[in-house]
C-alpha cells in the first residue's frame, strides 16, 4: 500500500508513450479515460489509507530527502488529489465531442497525451515534499498545458 503516491504518478506516464506509439484517436481517449478512473481509484484507496494510517513518506529510489525525491502523501494533498482527479475526469468526458470538432482528427491523440501528462504534473505538484520538484513538475504540467491551449 505504501507504493500508492508513485502510481498514482506513474501510471499515466507509463501509458502517454503507448497512446503515442499507436495514433488512434479512438484508442487514445479509451486509454486516457480508463487511466483517469482508474487513477481515481487509486487516489481514493489512497486516501482511504491515509485517513486509516497516517501519513505516506515515499522517497524514490531509496535515496534520502536532500537528494532523491520525496513524494508526501497526507489528508490535504489526498483531498486535493481526489478533487483534481475527479475534475479531470468529468472535463475528459464531458469535452469529447468538443475535442472530436475543435482539433484536426491528425492531431486528437496527442491531446489526450497532454491531457494525461498534464494531470502527471499537477499530481506531482500536490504530492512532491520539495521545491525543486516542485519546479519540476510545474515545468512538466506548464509545458503540457501550453500544448493543450495551442
């Protein structure tokens, strides 16, 4: 259970690359939509765990706070997760045929690419426990969400 706060981060930049890989608008979405509910999932399992628990200190990789990555899995950033998490996937269902009409059909999978790269980015904003990942990761949802207004 301890392994919840990456998943929840890894999970759709594990799938962003095969969406790229395939460049099938149909697949894309069914891919991105099955990513944000099951993303939903894990965050409320996490938030479960955490209002049972306590807190989650993941560091990545086994290196201490200084150096490696940190990942601070509490009630506010459980919240705020499940609220982002939600929103995305309401604004993933209800914008499709907006997607299908606005954006060229050559085009419409990389747009679920940012959308899921987004959504990597702003998770990690709430679960990262420093400010250089914190700019990290607001340099992964800033770059993501230029590409998701172009």
């Amino acid at each position: 259970m301890n392994q919840l706060p990456v998943l929840v981060l890894i999970l759709p930049l594990l799938v962003a690359p095969i969406l790229l890989l395939f460049r099938d608008n149909r697949y894309a979405y069914n891919m991105s939509l099955g990513v944000s509910f099951l993303n939903l999932l894990l965050i409320i399992s996490l938030l479960h765990y955490v209002y049972e628990d306590g807190n989650i200190l993941y560091e990545l990789g086994s290196w201490e706070a200084p150096i490696g990555i940190r990942l601070n899995a509490d009630l506010l950033s459980c919240y705020f997760l499940l609220l982002m998490s939600f929103m995305s996937l309401i604004c993933l269902i209800a914008g499709h045929k907006n997607v299908k009409s606005q954006i060229e059909d050559d085009n419409i999978y990389l747009f679920y690419i940012a959308w899921l790269l987004c959504n990597v980015g702003f998770s990690g904003i709430i679960l990262t426990n420093d400010i250089f990942n914190l700019f990290v990761f607001l340099e992964i949802s800033s770059l993501a969400s230029y590409f998701l207004i172009s």
